[in-house]
C-alpha cells in the first residue's frame, strides 16, 4: 500500500495532471493506493501526522508529489521514523532535494524506480528553533517560539529573503507555467543582492567555535549540496553524515557579489574571501535586526535568534 500526498497546485497547477500519469501507472500494475490533496498550508503535516501516529511497528510508506515545500511539509508530520518510509515525485520549481538525489524528473518513470528497483538511505533531517520577530504570516503569532524541521537548508538572511518574495511572486507562476520557475530565483536573488540589509550577525558553532560579523549576507544551513534551485551553496554536504554543512557570507561589495553569485551554481564561490565553509553539528545565530528565515523554501517569519540542529532520528528515504 502507498500513500500519496499531492499537492495538485504544484508546478503552476500542472500538479494534478501528473498526479494523473503516475495514477494511471498504479492502476495499470494493480498496485494498491490512498490519494490525499493538499489545498492549504498545513495540510501534508496533518495528513502524515494521522497515517504515522499508531503504526504499532506496521510500516508506511508515503509518496510526496508536490515541490521542497511539500516534502518539508510531510517530514513536520512524520510521528514515528523508525516504522515511516518516504519517497518523492519532485513537481516544484527549484526541486532542490531531487538534485540531490538524482531523482528522475518523469513521474511515470520515478514511481517505477520505488516500486521496482528502489534504493533506500538514512536520510538526515534538521530542526530550527526560533522566536518570530519582525514581519510574519497569519501561520504565527509576534514572540511565538516555534520549531520546524528541514529536509534540505534553512537560510537567514539573502537566502530566506529570496524565497520570501518568490512565494508572493506572480512571475513565478507565470515562469513555472513555461518552465522556467528557476529564473524567478535568480531575478529576485539579484535583485536581493543589489538593494539587500547587512546588519551585524554572531555565529556559534557546536557552543564552542564562535564567528562575529560587522555584516552579514547569509547563513545558509544545509543538509544537502543544493537550494534556490540549483545554488551549490555547500558542495561537501552528506545528507547521511548526521552533520550541518554551514555557508557564511560576511561583507562583499555589491558589485563583487554579482560577479561571485554565479560562480555558486558550480560550488566554486568558497574560494572568495568573506565566505567560508563549516561543518557542525549545532548552530546558533544571533542578529541584530530581524531578519527573513526559510525551511526548505517556506519563509514565513523573521527572527533575531536560531538555533539549529540534526535530528537524532532520520527518515527511511526510498527512491
């Protein structure tokens, strides 16, 4: 038995459509299957909170078919790891952990490779926990502590800022409908980089290494190599290492920063001055201002102080 979560307004509403493909692949096998739609935020976690709950040592395995913010939405929800199987149907417009993991981009041809010949990992998934400060959406409330889990970075600052104004684009939708969702990223991110706040940040690396900038661009917190589609922000990151891989900007020049920006798309833009490479296995960022942060390409808060982590558990990722 699979369990689907769809979000069928993914990739500009072509969600459905190849909901359908991958339907018509199970039906066809005679394979036996539950189908659940999203239509709000929220709904993939309760979705996968109810099915994992009371296994009682029964395995699940649920598929996602949606983008990274679907996938996020679904590993909120797992209550019981050891017993809950996860695979993916990337449909999104960054599709940043299917890069990763080298997930085919034919649906029809994805859900054959699960059923057929999958390779199953242990998959490490990050915690942030943060006090939203400073703007937010209706999902949270001023001061309110919150903590959410990622499968793929968590970004404050440049990054977070970015996918804050993606979300809210209407050129996004209009590019994904052609696709072209990726140049939507790369608009905004020079946008970002030309009129984007530096404020002074301090960076703690497993309580003990401590980093201190007069100005910062962004921490980026990865679990895998990519995000913003396709940014190899931290080329060394092992989603199996139990490990965070940290990218660092301090203060560039703007016109520095946009002949750097591209350089990242092939992990080259380490080898620049006031950007470095960590790896911890907790980080904690402080900030003077309230800033954007995003889980997975999910920017809905701002903060002044984060701390993230691994989880001890990880996810049983088939694909």
């Amino acid at each position: 038995m699979y369990h689907f979560i769809i979000n069928p307004a993914s990739k500009s509403g072509k969600g459905q459509k190849i909901w359908e493909r991958v339907k018509f692949v199970m039906k066809e096998r005679n394979v036996e299957y539950k189908e659940y739609f999203t239509k709000k935020a929220g709904d993939a976690t309760n979705f996968v909170r109810e099915l994992t709950s009371d296994l009682k040592g029964e395995k699940i395995h649920i598929v996602a078919l949606g983008g990274d913010g679907t996938i996020n939405e679904v590993v909120n929800g797992i209550m019981d790891f050891e017993n809950t199987i996860i695979s993916y149907i990337p449909t999104g417009s960054s599709n940043d952990l299917a890069r990763d993991m080298r997930l085919s981009p034919d649906p029809a041809k994805a859900i054959k490779v699960i059923m057929d010949d999958p390779t199953m990992v242990q998959m490490d998934i990050g915690e942030l926990q943060y006090e939203v400060k400073g703007k937010h959406s209706d999902i949270y409330t001023d001061n309110e502590v919150v903590t959410r889990r990622f499968a793929v970075s968590s970004d404050v600052g440049f990054g977070a800022s970015v996918c804050d104004i993606a979300q809210r684009s209407r050129i996004k939708k209009v590019f994904n409908k052609v696709g072209l969702g990726k140049l939507t990223y790369i608009g905004i991110a020079i946008s970002q980089l030309m009129g984007g706040q530096k404020i002074k940040c301090k960076v703690m690396l497993d309580e003990d290494r401590q980093i201190e900038l007069d100005r910062f661009l962004m921490v980026a917190t990865m679990i895998h190599k990519y995000e913003g589609g396709g940014v190899k922000f931290c080329p060394k990151a092992d989603y199996k290492d139990g490990m965070l891989d940290v990218c660092v900007v301090g203060n560039i020049p703007r016109a520095k920063v946009l002949f750097i920006f591209p350089t990242a798309y092939a992990g080259k833009h380490l080898r620049f001055k006031n950007i470095d490479a960590y790896r911890t296995s907790t980080i904690e960022v402080c900030l003077e201002e309230p800033v954007w942060i995003h889980t997975d390409g999910e920017a809905y808060s701002q903060t002044t102080h984060m701390k993230i982590r691994t989880l001890p558990e990880k996810v049983n990722f088939c694909y």
